[in-house]
C-alpha cells in the first residue's frame, strides 16, 4: 500500500511541537493510532514503526515527547545514547507528557484522514508505560502496550480503563522482572477486555530490530497480537 508521511505540528499547553504521521495515500477516513516512543526520540525506528501502521491502514502520528527538554532529538541503541534517553526521560513531568499525547489524539482525530473513525493508541518501552497512562487517562477506542516500565507505579489507573487494552512483555527483560508483571496480571483480574501476553526468551526492546535484543518471533507474534486488537475495536 502506498502511503504518504511528513512531520506535523501539534499544540499542546506550553507550545507547539512536532510529530511524525503518516497515512495510506488516497482513500477514505481510515482509523488512527497514535504511537508513543521509546526513550530514543522520535528516531528512524519509530518513523518506521508509523509507517507500518500506515501500510496496514491506519493513518498513524507518534508525537515528540521529549520537546519540552530536547525537542526533534533521535538517539540510537548505543550505550552513551541509552543513558542520555534516560536521563531525559527523568526530567519529564508525568502530568505534561500526558496532555502532550491528549494533544496528539486531537491533531490526529482532527485530520481529514481520520474524520469519524476511531483511534488506538501503542507505545514501546517508555512509551509502552505513557500507553498504559494514555488508556487510563485519555479513553482511546483500544490500547497495545509494549514492554512497559514502570507501569507498576500507576496501578491505582487500572479502574479507569474502560477499553479493551494489551500488554506484551519480555519474558527475560531485566528492567521489567515478572514480579511486576504479576502485579500487573493481579491487578487486571477479571477483566475480560486485558491481556498480558509474556514472550519466551525475549528480552526488552524485542520489537525493535535496530536493537541487539530483536526477538523476530515475539516481535511477528506481538504485532500480530495489535492487529487483531486493533482491527476488532478500530476499524
């Protein structure tokens, strides 16, 4: 499918920054997404992340959340990089990066692409964390969360999530032990509209194939996992 993409602007309190969107090129309104980032920035990766979302039919927008600190910086998977995304990610104020994601569903739903039709929302790593704040927060139609840290700072939120939501973990990350991820399995208990999905031999990062942790296997499986969430309650 071929799709069109460009950097766009986006208002949130404080300001205006950008966000990478991309759509399938002519046609109708197609249900959006909106894609968080890892601790990386909006980088090449992400971009292609957007992009596939595009050629399976979505029109999708990952906004920059590090533009309050650093805006329009990419990182890549080095060491130095690793500890610089993180030390960013530590200056960010939960509150503000919320509404910046609150501000991206309204540019993104505000588009003639989207006109009408619902939006999901998915993040990795850093972002797979503000995906699970996004659902509890921001009601979108479906959520697909990957590899998430820290979200079991905010289960207090579990009881505002009143849409179908997916978790997708490691089963060998290091930062994200499966204690916490039983807390996570705890605190969704009977919930029929939650998954957690937890991937053999996979570590984090396993859907990033920029990463020395891409998991081809968990990443083909997590994916398709989205799809069927998201096809079932966007389109």
């Amino acid at each position: 499918m071929s799709i069109n993409s460009e950097h766009i602007d986006i208002t949130s309190s404080g300001g205006t920054f950008k966000g990478y969107f991309a759509a399938p090129e002519g046609g109708g309104p197609v249900p959006g997404v909106v894609v968080i980032q890892e601790i990386f920035g909006v980088n090449s990766h992400m971009r292609s992340v957007v992009e596939r979302f595009a050629e399976a039919g979505y029109a999708a927008l990952s906004p920059d959340l590090f533009w309050r600190i650093e805006p329009g910086l990419e990182l890549t998977y080095t060491p130095d990089d690793v500890a610089k995304g993180r030390e960013i990610r530590g200056k960010l104020d939960t509150g503000e990066f919320v509404e910046d994601v609150r501000a991206a569903f309204e540019t993104l739903g505000g588009r003639a692409e989207t006109q009408g039709r619902k939006l999901g929302l998915t993040g990795y790593c850093f972002g797979g964390m503000v995906a699970y704040l996004g659902a509890a927060r921001l009601n979108p139609a479906a959520t697909s969360s990957y590899y998430g840290g820290g979200i079991v700072n905010f289960l207090d939120d579990v009881g505002k999530i009143d849409a179908p939501i997916q978790f997708h973990f490691g089963e060998i990350d290091p930062g994200i032990p499966m204690s916490e991820v039983d807390q996570i399995k705890s605190a969704l208990a009977g919930r029929s509209d939650a998954e957690v999905f937890i991937y053999a031999d996979a570590d984090h990062g396993f859907n990033c194939s920029d990463r020395g942790s891409y998991n081809e296997a968990a990443a083909t499986q997590a994916w398709s996992r989205t799809m069927e969430l998201f096809g079932q309650h966007l389109q």
